[in-house]
C-alpha cells in the first residue's frame, strides 16, 4: 500500500483555513485539523496519534495501528512533508453535536531536499468524534 494514503489524514489539517478565535465546536474542529496538520509537517508521530480515535477506520479496513505504522515510515523515508488543502468544507453534524465531518480535496509531498519528489492528490471524507473534549479523527474514506 502506498506511502501517500497516509497523505488523506493530513486532509484535515489544511482545512483550518479560518482562526479559531470562537469558543465554539466548530472552531475546536478547526483547531484539530490545524492540530493534526502540524504533526505531520513537523513528523511527530506521538501528536499525531494524539488525534487518531482508538476506534479508528480508513476505507473500512485499516486501524489505527496502520496510521502509526504509516506515518512512522513516511516520515522516515521523507525529510521534510507538506500538506496542501485545495479545497474543503468541514462542519459539525446538526444530529450529532459530538460528530463533524470534513471533505476536502488535498495534494501531499514529500521531499529529502528542497524540491519535492513525491506527491499525492487525493478527494478525502472524515468523520470527528468528540471525545473527551477533545476532536479526534475517527473515520476516513479517500478515493
């Protein structure tokens, strides 16, 4: 399976395009996805597992252990990863006050020098379950 599946969970945080000056669901939604972002581009694996549900599942048939596993080797392979959000639309499900979603379209490189030598578009779905107060990214679909 490819590196770059991985690309889809950085979809999110490039949708927190706006700041997050409310104290409100949706904001705190946009912060995780800023969140989430920033854990890839900085590689850390430990902040990045901070946001992942322990009931995590991709395309129906990864787990959480694969993000880890995943994103431990991309970040290896690669020394420096960017996120790039195309275009997104995040909001949090008006029957659901604990769930949010977000769809987005997003291209992720990957590079050991200055120009990129990977990269990977991908149209992404996701589901947030608040948990604990906290958004934490608990489904993902990508084609």
């Amino acid at each position: 399976m490819p590196i770059w599946k991985l690309a889809v969970i950085a979809a999110i945080a490039a949708l927190a395009l706006v700041g997050c000056g409310r104290d409100d669901p949706q904001a705190a939604l946009e912060a995780a996805a800023r969140s989430l972002q920033d854990s890839i581009e900085k590689k850390d694996t430990g902040a990045l597992m901070e946001r992942i549900h322990a009931d995590f599942n991709a395309n129906q048939q990864l787990d959480r252990d694969w993000v880890k596993r995943t994103a431990t080797l991309m970040f290896l392979r690669n020394r420096k990863v960017s996120v790039i959000a195309l275009g997104s639309r995040s909001w949090i499900d008006p029957s659901y006050a604990d769930k949010g979603h977000t769809e987005a379209q997003v291209a992720m490189t990957g590079a050991e020098g200055l120009v990129p030598e990977r990269l990977g578009h991908y149209e992404v779905k996701l589901e947030w379950w608040m948990e604990d107060g906290e958004w934490q990214l608990a489904r993902l679909n990508w084609e």
